[in-house]
C-alpha cells in the first residue's frame, strides 16, 4: 500500500441541499419525455433515411418504365442495394459515439442496435448482389454464373463491388457470437475496422454501374453527403475529439494502487480535468502508451468523480490486457476517448434511488452516489460480493452513504448453486429479496452494475417485482 | 422501440416513398409530354398526308405544298423524291433526330426504297455507364429487326434497355417523318 503520496479520494460534501422531491419529480419527467421524444426522434430519422434510399430509386425515371420479370427482379436488387448501405451507414453513426446519441440514448444502447443490424444488413446486401445478377442474366439471356463472370469482367468497379461483399461477409462472420468469443479482441477489432473499407469500396460501383445515381442527379449529391455525414461522424468523434481531450488534459500515470489482490486503482494526474464533464458513473476508453499496452484500450468507469487535477479508475484484471495494466509505471502517457454512457443521475426518473453493485461493479455506483444530490433516506445501496475480497472500494462507498444520509447494506456470499437467484445462498434461504431490500424500489431509480449474468438475474426480478422498466439503469460494458 | 417511434416511423417512411414515386411520376410524364409533340406533328403530317391521299386527283399538287411545308426539316433530296399519298416511289436515306437520353445520345437512320424501311442503322447509341454500351449492343439488333417488320415506329421497346428503345423509336419517328412515312 501506499504511504508517501495521499492516494485517498476525498469525498466531497454534497454542493447544494437537495431539491424538493415535487420539484425533483418535475424536472425527472421533464428531462425524460425529452429524452424519449430525441430517442423516438433519432428512430424515425432512421426509418425516414431507408425510406429515403428506396425512393432515390422510384423517383427515378427507371423505376416507372418496368416492363417484363428481368426488370421488377433488377429493381427489386437495386433497392436492397440502396437500403443496405443506407443502413450500413447509419450502423456507422450508431458507432461513432456521438455525443448527442450518447447523451439521449446511452452508447451501450447504440451498440446493441448496431450489432442487431448487422446480420440483417449482410442478408440485403447478400440478396442486392443475387437479384441483380439474376436480373441481368434474365434480361442478358445468359445464366447467372457466366452474368457474374460478365459482370466481374467487363464492368469497370465491380471488381472492388465484390471485394466490399467480401469484407462484409468477413466482419459479420467474425462479429457472431460464436466465432467472436474465440478470437482475441484485438484481432476481431482489426477485421471490423475492414467495414470502413468494405463501405469505401462499395461507392465507386453505386455511382458507375448504377442508373439511380447517375452523375447530375440530385440523388447522387444525396448519397455522397450520407456518406460524408457517416464517415465524418467516425472521423470527428472517434478520431479527432479524442486527439484533442488527450492534447488538452495531458493525462498521466501517478500511481497504481493494488486494493485487493488482481485489483488496482490507477490515478491519473491531468489538467482541467473537470472540463471533461464526467458524470459520477460514466466511463472512459482508456489506452495507456506504454510497449506492452498501447494497442489494446480499456472500457474502464471513473471510480471517482474526478477533480481538477487528479482522476481515478479502477481495474480488475479481467484478461491479459487488465493483468499488464497492473505493472503500468508512473508516468505514463494515457489516452481517453469520453467520457460515456447513460448511467448517470441525469438519467433518473423516480423520486428514489436504489443502487446495487456486484464485484468490479462498484466503480460506477461509487462515482455514482458521489455525483448525486440526495435527500435523507432517498438512496440505498446494496453491496454484494461473492467473498470477503470483493469488497472493493466499500469502505469509500459506506464513507459517501453517510454522508449523503442514505441506507446501505452488504450481502457476502457465493450465489446458490441449485436456484438462479442475484442474492447470497444464505440470504436466499432467509428469503431476501429486491422488495425486502428496498422498501421503495417501485418508486425508485434502479442502477444495477456487476457480472452480466448477475445483472440479468437482478434486473428479471425486479421486472418481476414491477418496477417500470425506464426506472431500470444497467451499464453493458462490452464494445 | 416505443410505439410512436414506429407510427412516427411507418407514416414518415410511407410518405417518402409515396413523394419519390410521384417524383419519378412526374419526371416520366414530363419526358413523354416532351415527345408527345413529337407524335404529335407525326399524326399530323400522316393526316395531312391522308387528306392528300383523300383528293387524290390534285394529289401532286396537294403534296408538293404538303412536301414544302415538311420540307423545311427534311433534306431537300429527300422532298424532292417525296411523293405522297400511297407513298410507294419514297427512296432515299434519312437521319432521325438525335435523342438525348439518360445514358447518351441516340440517333438512328432509315434507307427507304419505294416507300419500305429496308434499313435502320444505328449512329449513335447510348454508351455512357457501365453497362451502357453493352445492353446497346444486345438492343439494337432487336429493335432494328422489329422496326423492319412493323415498318413504323410503332414497336415494343426491349425489356432491360427501356432507355435504349426510347431513344431509338423518338428518333426513328422523325427519321420516319422526314421521309414522309
């Protein structure tokens, strides 16, 4: 342990007297049909764009002179084609960690619609290619293997056309679970990235084979500046704003702190570091440029809401990367890309607030509860660890509850091997459960953090149990 | 997703498409009503045609004005062989006009020999795009073959090169009006 540098997060008083609970509710409901009407807004926005894409195609003249199978058959390939990269690219901007879908939506929540529209997507291109060339082949007389040697052969971008079918076939195959799980993140990652060029090499046979968005058109501009829209979306908030946070804030490594064995905190020293915004519960992609570590970034919470100069987060050495970051020197240089996520007091919509935190889990609820403004008794927190060793930072979080006037509990315990129940085996027998717990959890803000098969078994109860499911709040870290 | 984002979504979507198909609609329409005109003077010239076959006995006289007042587009070879009415001692070639159309020009030209098509030959054919050049090649002869037996502009476009075929009746009719067909 540390003894020469004051390592100890001071926990900080809360700034002002917490709102009236009328007043709180108000402004809840208020930010929250906002955020519903951004959300529902955003989702016809993408509904409209591949509405769009299928009537670039009818409002061309092409579209109202179909005569004969071969040509309904090539239309109805040419609107695949145009819905598929349409939705291609709206994947492309649900990835992009753009701050306004992040601020309504949540970043998990945009991955999970983006990994669902991945298979989807592949089938459309897959029936785009397939319809055309048996389109042509019926109207060319030939069959649909020498049409796709023509095509390959004599048409000036389809070459590249089938290269892109190629890498999309390769990043879907590769994104399933299944095959996903075998692979080292890292590799997976460089195969995804072949999406930006699977999506590059898509444009030139769009533009040159197709007649819908032929040169003049205003159909062409339309799609050239989607395309724009997606890939600078990605260029700016993936690439660019990260650069400048990182050259802004200066963040380096003072110290790392073991807290329990395979657990460290790391502490970051930076400048303006209060700039950044983060909100108790957010979390941060994390690179830390040292040989050994650079390539591989870090989902990691802020275990602390930082202040000006210091930042804090906690790590388990979840996998080989985690383990090397527990020999990270001081002074590192360290990268940041957020912060992100819902999983904040922003996100609140009850007048009170149940937090529960398994493991690892912790680190967001820590920041959490030190980034709320709480009246007394409107916060419990429930503590779980499956044994003593897990009790991660709770000494900090029992340090804040007291301060904040809320209620908080530990249940230590491995699980109970015959039932799927969250709670400990003993406390399972005793017959505790999230309404036991919690005596206002109907009326009360959810935030639940820990192992994800955990987190699901908490969550189902507390469906059970009836709580609204706007009241449910659950970080997935998973990229 | 929640119920007003997919009523929002399905109305916004619905009325997008509805909107581009009338775009394309109209777009359509307006190329037909441009070569309306077209047909238009082409009925015209065959009626005032028909009236000369009518009054058959002044019928050089009718049809040397009828010939002048066509005259002024057709090559002057060509009205000058003109011979109306039963149309029977027409020879000559003639160019259409050139079409323009989404993938290039089109014109084509007739050989006329005592009044029949005996040739279409193809000047120009769409060849902008990809795919251009090659649906031509398969066109052309089709059209050529049909133009020949029906002996009129009045012919059935080819299916998979709709462009092509327009381009190619638009400019064999003024071709056919030319020669007072």
């Amino acid at each position: 342990m540390t003894s020469t540098i004051e390592l100890h997060t001071t926990v900080r008083l809360p700034p002002a007297p917490a709102p009236r609970i009328e007043v709180a509710t108000r402004l809840r409901r208020r930010d929250r049909r906002r955020r519903n009407a951004a959300v529902d807004a955003l989702a016809i926005i993408v509904w409209v764009s591949a509405a769009l894409a299928a009537a670039l195609y009818l409002a061309s003249p092409g579209a109202h002179i179909l005569s004969g199978g071969a040509a309904f058959v090539t239309a109805a390939g040419i609107v695949a084609g145009l819905v598929a990269t349409d939705l291609v690219l709206v994947m492309i901007v649900l990835a992009a960690r753009v701050p306004l879908i992040d601020r309504v939506f949540g970043t998990d929540r945009a991955i999970a619609v983006h990994r669902s529209l991945g298979k989807p997507v592949l089938y459309l291109i897959l029936v785009h290619g397939l319809l055309i060339t048996i389109g042509y082949g019926l109207s060319d007389r030939t069959n649909p293997v020498a049409e796709t040697i023509s095509l390959f052969t004599t048409l000036p971008d389809m070459p590249l056309a089938y290269l892109s079918l190629g890498l999309f076939v390769a990043v879907v195959v590769t994104s399933l679970v299944a095959v996903r799980r075998r692979l080292p993140y890292e590799a997976w990652h460089v195969i995804h990235l072949l999406s930006y060029a699977a999506v590059a090499v898509a444009l030139p046979h769009q533009l040159s084979v197709g007649s819908v968005l032929a040169s003049g058109t205003w159909q062409r501009v339309y799609w050239i500046a989607l395309y724009v829209l997606a890939l600078g979306a990605i260029v700016v908030y993936r690439f660019l704003l990260p650069i400048l946070v990182t050259f802004q804030h200066r963040i380096r490594v003072v110290a790392v702190e073991p807290i329990a064995p395979g657990v460290v905190s790391i502490h970051l020293s930076g400048r303006d570091l209060t700039r950044l915004g983060v909100q108790g519960g957010q979390y941060g992609v994390w690179r830390f440029w040292t040989t050994g570590t650079w390539w591989h970034a870090h989902p990691v919470s802020f275990s602390a809401v930082p202040s000006e100069n210091h930042a804090r987060i906690t790590v388990r050495d979840l996998g080989a990367g985690s383990r090397r970051l527990s020999r990270i020197r001081a002074g590192a240089f360290v990268s940041l890309e957020g912060p992100y996520g819902l999983f904040t007091a922003k996100a609140r919509t009850a007048p009170y607030l149940t937090l529960i935190a398994s493991g690892i889990g912790i680190t967001p609820i820590r920041s959490l509860l030190e980034d709320s403004v709480l009246r007394e008794g409107e916060a419990t927190v429930l503590l779980r660890g499956s044994d003593p060793d897990q009790r991660y930072l709770w000494n900090e979080v029992a340090d804040l509850a007291t301060v904040t006037r809320s209620e908080i509990f530990a249940m230590i315990g491995p699980r109970p091997s015959g039932a799927d129940a969250w709670q400990s085996a003993e406390d399972w027998n005793r017959g505790v459960t999230l309404t036991s717990t919690f005596p206002h959890l109907l009326e009360s803000d959810l935030y639940i953090c820990g192992p994800q098969p955990w987190t699901d078994l908490v969550v189902r109860d507390a469906r059970l149990a009836g709580v609204p499911e706007h009241q449910i709040h659950q970080e997935r870290f998973s990229s | 997703m929640r119920p007003r984002a997919v009523a929002g979504g399905v109305f916004a979507s619905a009325s997008v498409l509805l909107i581009g198909w009338q775009i394309g609609a109209a777009q359509v329409s307006a190329t037909t009503s441009t070569s309306t005109p077209a047909t238009g003077s082409t009925s015209g010239s065959s009626g005032s045609a028909s009236t000369g076959s009518g009054s058959t006995g002044s019928a050089s006289g009718s049809t040397g004005t009828s010939s002048g007042s066509s005259a002024s587009t057709a090559t002057p070879s060509a009205s000058a062989t003109a011979t109306p009415a039963a149309g029977s001692s027409v020879s000559g070639t003639f160019d259409g006009a050139t079409t323009e159309t989404r993938f290039g020009p089109v014109q084509v030209e007739i050989v006329v020999s005592a009044g029949k098509i005996t040739d279409v030959v193809a000047l120009q054919l769409t060849n902008e795009g990809g795919r251009s050049v090659e649906i031509s090649n398969y066109a052309a002869p089709i059209l050529r073959t049909e133009a020949l037996s029906a002996q009129s502009a009045k012919i059935q476009s080819v299916s998979g090169a709709t462009y092509t075929s327009e381009g190619y009746v638009t400019s064999l009719q003024s071709a056919l009006d030319k020669a007072g067909l």
